[in-house]
C-alpha cells in the first residue's frame, strides 16, 4: 500500500496530462504520452492497446464504476488512487494508495490544497485527478478528452441509468455499453469545479488548460497538444 504524502511534488514544474475518456481520444495519436506524467481513469484499459501508452497514475471514484467493473480495476497493474469508502469493493495492494475522498460539504465546489489530507468531490473523476496532479506539483496541467458533451438516452428517467446499447458518450463502445450503471452526467455541477480548479491553479501561479481535439470545454484556455508535447 502506497502513502499519498510519498507523492508531494515529486513532478514539480513537470507537465501532466489528465486523459479523460471522450470520443475525442480517437481522433488524437497519443503515443507521445509513453514519455509523459499522465493521469487516467475508469475504463482507459479500454484503450491501452489501441492509443499506444500506458497509465502511469490512474483514479475511480464513481461507485457504480468501481462496483461494475472491480475485477477489471483490482488488477490494474497502474499506481491507483482509490477512495477510502470504496474499499468494499476494492482491493487493496502495493500499488494502491487509498486518499480521503470527501464528498459531501458545504461551500461546493472546493479545491483541495493538501490532497494528503483531503480531495474533494467534484461531480466528475477529473476534478480527482487535476487536485492529484496538483499536489504533485504539475505544471502546466493539460486536460484532453475531457469533451464536456453527453447524449443521454431518452429512456433515462431518473440519476441511476442503466445502459441498453452502445456507448457513444465515450471513447469506446463498451465503456458504459450495454447493462452498465452510470449516473445522469451533471454538468450543471461539473463546470462549477472546473471553474474553481482554474482559479485556484491560476492563483498559485500555475497553468491549466485545455488541449483536447474538439468538444465544449469553454473553462479552459486552449491549447493545440501537437504544439506542446
């Protein structure tokens, strides 16, 4: 089992790039990340093969992603940031560092200044991995695939969904295909944490930005990733 204080800066003044899972993914060649601090999530296993890079840190924090899907994660041979309260349905393991995930509090959305103590929820996995990214001490922080566009079904009736064909949400078929929970996307809630993950990068004299191929991400100034990489 891993300690998350052992990762305090240890990429000071380095890039990291944060890989959400959208459609975008497949129209960038990611290869360039084999050499490159990069943060994943979910079902990026999905893609391994197909984009040509391994995860280097990887975050779940959605319930019914971790309970659908536990097999899958537990032998995930990435260094994991898992939380705390998932771990009924996690393993444990030497590449495993459990953090105290907070999820409900007032004042949302915060930002977490010492993720060794706290990261906050955020409403989506990405705002995990930018406060991760930051406490290691990235800099600039690129987001991509972070597509900020969802198509929910209109048999969705309720915050619970449970798929019954394809996923065209993500970069991958299979993703939330079908019979897969996932929760109604609120990006009502999203764009808030984006906004205060700015601020608070910006305010310590660091760089966020987006450099994703395409989507709806306003929040972020962007960047082509062909011109930084």
């Amino acid at each position: 089992m891993l300690n998350i204080e052992h990762f305090k800066n240890i990429h000071a003044g380095e890039p990291g790039w944060i890989v959400g899972n959208g459609p975008s993914l497949n129209e960038m060649d990611l290869r360039f990340l084999r050499e490159k601090v990069n943060f994943c999530m979910n079902r990026i296993c999905l893609g391994e093969k197909q984009f040509g890079f391994t995860p280097r840190y990887y975050m779940v924090e959605d319930n019914f992603v971790a309970e659908d899907n536990s097999e899958e994660i537990d032998i995930l041979p990435y260094t994991k940031f898992l939380p705390k309260d998932l771990e009924y349905c996690l393993s444990d393991g030497d590449n495993v560092c459990w953090i105290n995930f907070l999820r409900k509090y007032d004042d949302y959305p915060m930002f977490s200044d010492d993720a060794s103590k706290v990261i906050f929820w955020g409403s989506t996995v990405t705002y995990l991995a930018i406060q991760v990214a930051f406490f290691m001490g990235c800099d600039p922080i690129y987001l991509i695939g972070v597509d900020f566009n969802y198509v929910v079904p209109g048999y969705a009736d309720g915050p619970n969904i449970t798929s019954r064909e394809a996923d065209i949400n993500h970069f991958h078929p299979d993703y939330f295909g079908n019979g897969k929970r996932w929760h109604h996307p609120r990006l009502d809630l999203v764009k808030p944490s984006y906004i205060e993950a700015r601020r608070f990068i910006e305010s310590r004299g660091r760089c966020i930005y987006n450099a994703g191929v395409g989507g709806k991400l306003t929040v972020f100034e962007r960047v082509d990733y062909l011109d930084v990489i």
